[in-house]
C-alpha cells in the first residue's frame, strides 16, 4: 500500500504512452503492488494482454471497448455503452480501495469526445482515495486534467517509421 498515491498523465502524438503505463504495472508489481489495468478504446487483443492477464490476481487487466480499433472519432451506441462500463467499474474500483496503482489506458479519447464529462471526472479524481496512484494516457490531454495532474509526460513524435508506410506490428506497436 502506498502512502500518497499521485495521478500521472502519460499523452501526446508519440509513441510509449501505454508501453510506459505497462512498465510502471510491471513495477509496481515487483514492490508487491495490486494493479488494475483498464483499457479504453482498443479491442482487448494486443500482445501485451497476454502477458498483462498472466499476472491475475495481482494485476486486474479489463478492457472496454465495443468493435474494431478507433480510427478517428469513429463511435457508437455500443462502444459509448463500453465506455461509460468501464468508468463505472474504475469508480467502484477506485473507492473500495483494493487497488494501489489503477491504469485508465486511452482514456483521454473518453474526455475529449463528451462520452465521459470532464468536470465529473475532475471530482472523482479530486476525491480519489489519497494512498491511490492513477495513471491517464491518450492523445489529446484537457488542459484542466494537465492542471490537476502531478506527473504530466507529453510524449513528442519527432519521427517514427509509419510516416514510410511500415504498419504496426505485433510485439512492437500491438
């Protein structure tokens, strides 16, 4: 259990906003810390799920998502229903206290799009559980949440090799 647990806002155009959130899992693990790694927006079947599902009970890994890879604003009834899931389980999760370390992966599409209201989730965040360590990554962060945040990463993409037509491969980029 961690004595002051802080929010870590992980974003940017660049690679290594999940990659990052995972090694900070695997870490937290190795000191004897329950994770709960909550993924939005992506379809559950990435390489890093197998390993991330190996480490249960330890690490709780949930997805919420409905559908193919989010391209774009590309939404639904359904992935809207997923998404409002998930933020309702991080709540549970958040307040009973079971987890030290809560992971909300591309949760950052949530607010940038009004499927989840950002003010609301400021609250929650605001009245989280003090001993709790929050981890937020996406693409676009809201000024506010960059505000309330203690640890705030932007990751840069100053050149990476799908600008060559290379897709993303398994075991690198999924």
């Amino acid at each position: 259990m961690l004595e002051r647990g802080f929010i870590h806002l992980y974003f940017g155009e660049g690679k290594g906003k999940t990659t990052s959130a995972i090694g900070l899992s695997i870490r937290a693990l190795g000191a004897g810390l329950k994770v709960a790694f909550l993924q939005f927006f992506k379809p559950g079947n990435s390489s890093e799920v197998k390993i991330l599902k190996n480490f249960y009970p330890h690490l709780l890994y949930a997805f919420f998502h409905f559908g193919s890879f989010v391209r774009g604003k590309n939404i639904n009834e359904e992935l809207v229903k997923k998404i409002h899931e998930g933020y309702a389980f991080f709540k549970e999760i958040l307040f009973q206290k079971n987890y030290d370390l809560i992971v909300l992966d591309e949760f950052l599409y949530a607010l940038n799009w009004n499927i989840i209201n950002l003010d609301e989730f400021l609250e929650v965040l605001k009245n989280k559980p003090l001993e709790i360590e929050i981890v937020i990554t996406g693409r676009e962060a809201p000024k506010p949440l960059i505000e309330v945040a203690h640890l705030v990463t932007e990751m840069k993409m100053i050149k990476h090799y799908f600008k060559e037509g290379v897709r993303a491969r398994w075991g690198i980029e999924k």
